[in-house]
C-alpha cells in the first residue's frame, strides 16, 4: 500500500483498523507468523490491518529484562514482514535518531506513552512526514493530548493517530475512561484504543508487570461502543512465553473470534 493509501484507510469512518502483533520482536518467523494470520482474519472482515512490533523495549520493569534485537537488526525484520506479508508496519521509537532511522523503513511511527511530552522526539517524528501514532500517557487528560497534536501539526504534518491506553489508578493500577475516547476525537484525527496496555498492572509482578488479559476484550468492546475508530491489540501464539507483556495479550488463537465480536460492536455504532 502507497503512504496515501494507508492514511486513507484509518481514515474511513465506517471500517474498523487493527493495530496488532508481538510486544517486542522475538524472531522474523515469529513475526511473519503472527502477521500472516491477523491479515488472513482482517481481509476476511473487512479490518483495516497494520502490523505493530518493537524493536527495542526501552522501558521494562527491570534493567535485567529482554528488550529486543535492537534498531538494526529490528527493522530489517519488520522491513522483512512488510514485503513478505504486504501489510503496513508500526514501531515504536524513543530517541530522534531512531526517528529517523525507522522512518526509513516502517508507515507509522508510535510515540511511547511515556514519551508523549518530550517535544524533540515528537517533532523528530513528525518530520519524517510518516504518520504518527501518539498514545496518550498514563499521566495526562485527553484534552492535554490537543498540545501533542499541536507539536506534530505545527510543522504541516497531520497524518496523526491517538491512543488511548489507561490512566494510571494509584498504585500498580489503570483504569480505562471512555469519555477520553469522544473527548480525544473532537481534535480532528482517528483515535484507538488500546486494549491491552489498558490491562496491565504495572510493577505487580515485582521485576515486571502484571496484566489482566481477560478483560481486554471487555474494554475494547466498551471502547468501540464509545466511538474509537480503531484498536491496538498485543498477541502471541504463547502469551505465557512471551519476553513481554504477555500477561495483558489476546492469545492469537483466539484473534479471529475476537474480532468478529468486536466488528459487530463497531458496526453498530459507526
């Protein structure tokens, strides 16, 4: 798909898009793997689908956690996945420099929660003219989202998604406000929701997070019903086994009914 194309498609107010995969990059086939499926259910359906990996988890829990193959050899195995399942592909990213180092290779660029403040990444992103994913931190409103927007659409480019994924509830808890999801779609630009970062218990497993996977579904469905154009889903064909975030994840063999449910939720409301 053309850059055009892939704006144009998380755009259109009556097809739902899916943002999904891996929470970090385990291995290319792993990738494919998980890659192929969700587009062989997406087409199916009729879904938007962009496959979202990371190359690089920059903020675990402990500095003893794995992280990921690194930039290099990360986009090579997402520029790898883009060509061999011909879907659009999302990363995150954490310094400048890999701003533009990613933007050489992937169709969006996903600002970090809790990178949603640093200005100079935000506006590194947006130079690479490629769409940006901004998730909403734990920390701010959804009406403070309107002064990242500005930081992207201030130097001409708005192809800008929002994320909602949970504001933080004390300690070690988030808690999922719906009324983020109209209030973030009144600044003019597609809003997802991301379901299974808004389950994550963060630091209850001491040197990691926890999650509570069983109710992503719960929220997406309730995300949907609020409006959101989109969904962010992380999933695995061995949630337990995964090097990250596997607690929060949608088991991959369950992604089909899932998204059917889902899809009867968004048609109802869109």
């Amino acid at each position: 798909m053309t850059p055009a194309q892939i704006w144009k498609s998380l755009n259109n107010p009556k097809r739902l898009f899916l943002f999904s995969g891996p929470c970090v990059i385990e291995s290319e086939a792993l990738c494919l793997k998980i890659a192929r499926s969700l587009k062989r259910s997406c087409d199916a359906l009729g879904v938007a689908y962009v496959f979202k990996a990371s190359y690089d988890k920059a903020n675990r829990t402990s500095g003893k956690s794995r992280r990921g193959p690194g930039i290099q050899d990360g986009l090579k195995i997402l520029a790898s996945v883009r060509e061999k399942v011909g879907v659009p592909i999302l990363t995150d990213i954490h310094t400048e420099e890999q701003a533009t180092k990613a933007g050489e290779i992937v169709d969006i660029l996903q600002i970090p929660a809790f990178l949603c403040r640093q200005t100079d990444i935000v506006v590194a992103a947006a130079k690479t003219g490629k769409i940006v994913n901004l998730k909403k931190g734990q920390f701010l409103s959804p009406a403070e989202m309107g002064q990242v927007v500005s930081k992207v659409s201030g130097i001409g480019n708005n192809k800008i998604v929002l994320t909602e994924r949970g504001t933080s509830f004390g300690y070690n808890n988030l808690v999922a406000d719906m009324r983020s999801i109209p209030i973030m779609k009144s600044l003019g630009y597609p809003v997802v929701f991301d379901a299974t970062h808004s389950v994550q218990l963060p630091g209850v497993g001491g040197d990691r997070s926890s999650g509570q996977g069983e109710f992503a579904p719960v929220l997406a469905k309730s995300a949907l019903a609020a409006g959101a154009n989109g969904l962010f889903i992380e999933t695995h064909p061995e949630p337990a086994k995964s090097p990250s975030d596997g607690p929060n994840m949608i088991p991959l063999g369950q992604m089909n009914r899932t998204l059917k449910s889902m899809l009867r939720v968004f048609k109802a409301v869109c």
